[in-house]
C-alpha cells in the first residue's frame, strides 16, 4: 500500500475511533443534565477543530500532508482515550466535577501535546499550532457556555453519585 494510502486509511481510522469514544464519553454524561441535541451538539463542536485543521492541511499543504493529518488524528485519538481519566479520579476524594474537570483538563493537555509533536516533526511553522489552539479555546468555551452551560454549582441528575468517591460508601 503505499505511504499516503496508508496515512490516510490511518487518519480516518483514528478520527472514526475518536469520534466514537468521544460520542460515548460526552452520552455517559457524568451526572450532567444533557439532552441529546445537547449531546450531538457537544460532539459537533468537538470535532470541528479536527474538521478544520484536516480542512487547512488538504488545501495548504503540498508536502507531508497526510502523515500531518494522521499525527492529528492520533492527537485526537490520544484525548479522547485521556478522558476517561474520569474512572482513575474518582478513587480520590473529590466531587464528581472536579473529576470530570480533571479529566478534562487532562484531554486537552494530552491533545496540545501530540498536536504540537505533529507539527514540530512534519516542520510546519508554528502558525498552524496557534490556528488549531484558537480553535481548541473556541470550542471549549462553546462546549461549557453554550452547550452545556457548565458551572460547579450545576444541578444534576443524581447519576454524578456513582462518580463521587465521597459518596462510594454511602451507595454501598
């Protein structure tokens, strides 16, 4: 097969398993009220930085472009598999959104990481990083602003008991 096949197939692979988790991960809901036009809409938001970013690469670039656009997928991949770090933190003693802030946190440090990594080795300017954080920073305000309206103080739906280790013992 060559290269550029290979890249590709990958690329849409590791997007499709992507889109998949994170499908899975945002209808857990983790305690959070959300309707499913909520949750279609989150998905949307989520993968439109990825959109645009393949979107740039397809069109601007000449040279390495489908080796950029798997790396990418692989960051994508790499961030949605970090946020079910949710599990590992609710084995400490912290409320049900601070674990799922947590996690969060930690998806997106794990997705700037390998974005950055993909465009450092395929040496593209550092102007490409900058577009794709923009787009990171849009998307997470509009995914806890407009969304879900995500606060701490959001009322939930008693399913965040099951996340919460402070309450483990009381559910048992």
């Amino acid at each position: 097969m060559p290269n550029n096949t290979w890249n590709a197939v990958t690329a849409i692979l590791y997007f499709a398993v992507s889109i998949i988790i994170t499908a899975w991960f945002i209808e857990q809901k983790f305690g959070y009220v959300a309707t499913p036009e909520a949750i279609l809409l989150s998905n949307i938001v989520a993968a439109s930085k990825w959109v645009i970013i393949t979107i740039a690469a397809l069109v601007m670039l000449e040279e390495n472009k489908w080796i950029f656009i798997r790396r990418t997928a692989f960051a994508a991949l790499a961030g949605s598999c970090a946020m079910y770090s949710t599990y590992a933190f609710r084995f400490f003693a912290i409320s049900s959104w601070q674990q799922f802030t947590f996690a969060m946190a930690l998806a997106m440090l794990v997705m700037v990481i390998f974005f950055l990594k993909a465009v450092t080795d395929t040496r593209l300017p550092l102007k490409w990083f900058a577009v794709w954080m923009t787009c990171l920073l849009i998307s997470v305000i509009m995914q806890t602003r407009v969304v879900f309206s995500l606060h701490p103080d959001l009322v939930t739906n008693g399913v965040s008991q099951f996340f919460d280790s402070r309450k483990k013992s009381e559910i048992s």
